[in-house]
C-alpha cells in the first residue's frame, strides 16, 4: 500500500509542475498576466506573442480596438520590415486601386509620383487637363499631407489611397515646392481621369516625336497607334520624349523598344537565386535617326528602354541624369483578395550595367533653362528638344 502510495505522490509531484508550467504559459501567451509578473527573458512562438499582444490591447487599450485593423497593421508592418520601400502590403481594397491605376483610368487627381531615395513622394509628372493640372501642381512638388494627415512614412500604394475617391469630391494637398521653398496647401477635385499616355506631332524636316507619360496597359495600343500615323506623313526621324516618365508595366516598355531596337537583348534580370531572364527584342524594327529626351524624373521602365537605346547604339540620349531604379517588382496575391507587391529582381542593360542608384547619363547633357519645366515651358524654349532636333539632322545630314 505504502509502494502504490510512493508512486501516485511521484505522478503527482511531476503532473502538477507540468499543469502549473502550462497554465502559467497559457495565461503568459493570452495577456492575462500583470507584466510586474513576467520573467523577461521567457522564449514565445510567433502565435504565442501575436496572441499575448493582442490580448493586451484588449482588455488594457483605452479606447478599444479595431482588431481587424490592428491585424492589416501587422501585415503591413512584417512586410514593410524588409526595409524595401518597393515592398509592401495591400489590403484588398488596395489591390482594387492599384489595378485600375495600371489599367489607364481610375478616379483622381491626375498625377504620377515616386519614391526619392530619402523616402519622400515626388510628383514627376501631372495629366494634361486634370485637376492636379488646374489648381496649379507641378513637376517636383513634394506631396506633405493628405486632408490635413501626414504622409510620412507611407508607401507609394497608401499614399495613391489616400489621393484617389469619388468622383466629385475634394481634397486639400499639402506639398512643398523645392524650387521655391514654398508649403502651399491646395484645393483638388476628384474626377474620371482617361489617361492617355501618349502624345505625338510632325515637327519641321518631317521629324516625328512621341511623348510616353508612363507605361500603363493602354500605352502600347497608342505608341503604335502614334508611331503609324507619323510613318505614313513621312517621318524621317523621331524624338522620343520620356522626361518626367516614373515608369510602369516593364512588358509594356518592352514591347515599346521592340518596335525601336535591333534583334537582341534588351533588359535582363536576375532574381535572388542568380536566374537570369532575358527579354529579346526581334529583327523588324523602326530604322531611322533617334533621340530620346530623358531627366532626373525619368524612372524604372524608362531608364529600361532608354538603357537599352543606350547600349544598343540605336539612338542619342539627351537631358540630364535619370533617376536610378533598377528594381522589377512582382505581384503576389493571397487567398482574401489583398496582395503584396514584392521587389523580386534586379535588372541590367544590354551591356551589363545595373543602374539601381545611379540612373543613366545621357549622351549629350542639357539643361532646361532655369526655372524652366516641361509644364511652363514653350517647345520654343526647350533647350532638350532644340539639341534632340539637332541630333536627328545632323543623322540626316539636314
């Protein structure tokens, strides 16, 4: 008896540690344990501790708490993490936005901004006949605020949220103005913003000229549409302007310098295992005197395809210094609707060079005339588009 005895006290003394041990951990993990309490230093599972913070700010936050928006936050957080300002999260809602943005129509304001190094949005280029263009935007304003909220440390994606809404409303938009040191705060109208992406005319000695303002799913459709109408008027030569282009659907650009490169690479990429994708261009291209007018707002698929005409020798370069991303980002989608937009390779030009941080020199440096943009300017007082004139008949011996 006194044996049975010995041995149910043994099972007892180990079972009721291990119960302690597990309730203790089970409270510790669920928040319900004061924190004068806790041994620092105790070792948690990702789900112990998203539970045991979770737990605290419920039953200890003030106010209470959205949980779900607690939950997007924490995404958002872990992949913000990566350090990647091309990487982020979006909510599903978000995803929808982003998706009209790259189809060529959607409801704002009618700009495009990037990221600069220091993390700050800048505008590169405003819509022609937008509200960004009627109350008084322009190239290089820096976007502040957003209804009176700070934009300071939002993504390209939270940022274009926050700008876009129902057509007809208004929104007030802080930015500041580098090139006078101004903060103003201006009053925009929402409305149905039809991109077109594309402009073209016949200048003078029958030198055709492009104009790209960004790469978006309709853009190629009206490149080529522009590119016919100018070959059947005669064109002899052709300026292909992308100042102020920050970018867009790299296939896009691709099948752009497709129709203006020689068989061969244009653009390779390498991911995080060393795989190396190349995109070829075929042997039918447009074979005449080339320029392309680039500036530091030139970004991402337009220093692809300016690249490209760089290395290939198919054409001048002419402006200033491009901006230098040469990140390609890829789309990812998970099960609710919401995505993430993931920095996935690096790209190269033809002849090897990643321009990541560094961006492309032209062949000829010019600068616009001081004070001077491409949205106050006359193509009289263009100083880029003169010296690409020039480029193109001296090719034509004119």
């Amino acid at each position: 008896m006194r044996k049975k005895e010995f041995w149910i006290g043994i099972v007892i003394g180990i079972a009721l540690p291990l119960c302690g041990m597990f309730v203790w951990r089970t409270a510790l993990a669920m928040g319900i344990v004061p924190w004068q309490y806790i041994h620092v230093g105790e070792d948690l599972s990702v789900d112990e501790k998203t539970q045991m913070i979770e737990s605290y700010l419920e039953n200890y936050y003030v106010d209470g708490i959205d949980t779900e928006a607690v939950e997007e936050g924490a995404y958002t957080g872990m992949v913000s993490a990566v350090g990647d300002k091309y990487t982020y999260y979006m909510s599903a809602e978000e995803l929808e936005d982003y998706l009209e943005n790259t189809s060529g129509d959607f409801q704002g304001i009618g700009i495009y901004f990037t990221m600069d190094a220091d993390g700050r949005p800048i505008v590169v280029s405003i819509i022609e006949g937008t509200p960004a263009e009627e109350a008084g935007m322009l190239p290089g304003d820096e976007l502040v605020k957003i209804n009176g909220q700070s934009v300071a440390g939002m993504n390209m994606n939270e940022i274009s949220n926050l700008i876009k809404g129902e057509e007809g409303t208004t929104e007030e938009i802080t930015i500041y103005r580098d090139s006078t040191g101004e903060t103003l705060t201006l009053e925009v109208e929402r409305r149905k913003i039809d991109v077109i992406t594309v402009e073209s005319l016949m200048l003078d000695h029958q030198i055709g000229y492009i104009r790209i303002a960004s790469f978006k799913s309709n853009t190629y459709d009206q490149f080529k549409e522009a590119l016919t109408s100018l070959e059947e008027q005669g064109m002899k030569g052709l300026i292909l302007d992308l100042r102020d282009n920050g970018g867009g659907l790299v296939d896009i650009a691709c099948a752009i310098g497709d129709e203006l490169l020689p068989a061969g690479t244009m653009v390779y990429t390498i991911d995080q295992k060393g795989n190396r994708e190349d995109h070829v261009c075929n042997d039918e291209y447009l074979d005449i005197p080339l320029a392309v007018l680039i500036n530091g707002n030139s970004a991402s698929s337009s220093e692809i395809l300016s690249g490209a005409i760089l290395d290939e020798g198919a054409g001048t370069l002419v402006g200033t210094q491009t901006f230098g991303k040469g990140l390609v980002q890829g789309l990812f989608q998970l099960p609710d609707g919401s995505a993430m937009s993931i920095t996935i390779q690096k790209y190269y030009t033809p002849s090897g060079v990643c321009i990541h941080g560094t961006g492309i020199t032209p062949n000829i440096v010019v600068d616009l005339p001081e004070g001077k943009n491409l949205y106050n300017i006359t193509m009289e007082e263009d100083t880029q588009l003169a010296a690409a004139i020039e480029v193109i008949q001296e090719e034509l011996n004119w």
